[in-house]
C-alpha cells in the first residue's frame, strides 16, 4: 500500500448516502413487539389458568369418588342391618300370631270347660235335689 499522497485526497466533502427516515417504522415495530409481549403473557395466563381449573377439577372428581364410595359402603352396611331388623319382626310377628293363636285356643278351651261346669252344677244340684241322696 502507499501512502497517500497530497494529491489523492480531493477537497470535496465525502458525501454519504442520505438517509431516508422514515418515521412510522420505529413505532410499528415497538407497537407489534408490545401486542407479542401482551398475547404472550394473555397465552401464559389462560395456560395457567386452565391448568390449575383442569387440576381443581380433578382433585374435586378424585374427593367425591372416595366419598360415593364411602356411602356406598355406608348404605350396604345399612341394608344389611335392615334385613336383620326384618327377619327379627318377622319372627316377632310370627311369634305373635301364635301366640295370638295359642291365646285364642286357651280362651276356646276355658269358655268350654267353663259350659261344662256350669253343667256339671246343674246335674249336681238336680241330684241334691233328688230324694234318693243324703244330705
């Protein structure tokens, strides 16, 4: 390379290419980086949001499924009792009846003894009454 010499350097200004500002492409490309920004964290909220909803949800589900069972275990035990206290009432009323049965047989029989001693009191005063017996 050689050095410069007095003559190459002209006494002209160099002259740069003017430039050409436009102004509206600095606010277009804030204004489009600022909406990306805002639906970035709008996504990142409704994400979070839906997967917190999502796992509410799942923990309520996963609760009322052990409670069902639980008073499903619950009624089970209880139609067994049921059955229990019904097979008791159904012996009571069984024992009832027969002894409602056995009652009525005992009354029966009583109101019949009773008719015959009223008959055999007849036939013992008609034999008091009678001549042929001592006094």
């Amino acid at each position: 390379m050689d050095a410069p010499t007095p003559g190459s350097f002209s006494s002209e200004p160099i002259r740069r290419r003017p430039r050409t500002a436009k102004p509206w492409v600095k606010p277009l490309l804030l204004t489009i980086l600022s909406v990306a920004v805002w639906g970035g964290l709008l996504y990142g909220a409704y994400y979070y949001a839906t997967d917190y909803i999502d796992s509410s949800i799942r923990t309520v589900q996963e609760t009322n499924a052990l409670h069902v069972q639980a008073l499903n275990e619950r009624l089970d035990a209880i139609q067994v009792e049921l059955e229990g206290v019904k097979d008791a009432l159904e012996d009571a009323d069984r024992t009832l009846a027969s002894s409602d049965s056995t009652r009525a047989a005992l009354s029966q029989r009583i109101t019949e003894l009773d008719r015959q001693l009223a008959q055999l009191q007849q036939s013992l005063n008609v034999l008091r009454k009678s001549p042929d017996v001592k006094n």
